[in-house]
C-alpha cells in the first residue's frame, strides 16, 4: 500500500470531505491549512499539516474540528482520519446546540 505525503493526504482528505457535502471557504497564506464548511453554515472544519495553538482557538471559535497530516499516510489511514474528524465536528455541532438552548444564553439587550 503506498503512502501519500502530509500534503496529498490533506488533498485527499478535502476531496473525501467534499463528498461528505463539505467545500473549501478559506485556506491559510501557506497553503498548509484548509478551512472547510459544510453547506452555508457558519462552522468549519480545519484541515491541516499542523495543531493549531491555544490562541488561535480563543480566536476562531468557529472551527469545531481539525484533522492534522504530520506524517505520509494511506488512503485507508485517510479515509479513518476523516471519519474521526466527522465525529468531532458532530460533536462540536451538538455542543454549540446545547450551549445556545441553555437557560440565559442569549444576549441581553
């Protein structure tokens, strides 16, 4: 089974996304992150080479999930990497439901 490069895994990974109903809204100036939404919704799922900081998750509570390619993987590996970060960004989902349903969590005016 042959290996793809941190970079084609995370190509891979969009495309497999990208059937899941996700499309790419945003990429980094490297080139080495992807930001994917799924439909019009506000929420993202980062793809990427690296793990973002402590900072850049204060800063962009919008991205649910991220799937992070350090090393060359197979498709296979891929594709379970993938399923992963859908249950993440499912469970980000539900989180951001539950917190928007809670007593006193709208704004006050």
């Amino acid at each position: 089974m042959s290996t793809l490069p941190p970079r084609a895994a995370i190509a891979h990974a969009a495309s497999l996304l990208a059937g899941r109903g996700f499309r790419e809204v945003a990429r980094n100036d490297r080139g080495d992150s992807l930001y994917l939404a799924e439909g019009d919704g506000p929420y993202r799922l980062r793809l990427s080479n690296h793990a973002r900081t402590p900072k850049q998750r204060r800063g962009h509570p919008e991205v649910l999930a991220s799937l992070v390619v350090r090393a060359p993987r197979t498709a296979q590996q891929v594709a379970a990497m993938v399923e992963a970060a859908l249950r993440d960004y499912a469970g980000g989902l539900r989180r951001v439901g539950a917190q928007a349903s809670e007593p006193g969590s709208a704004s006050r005016k």
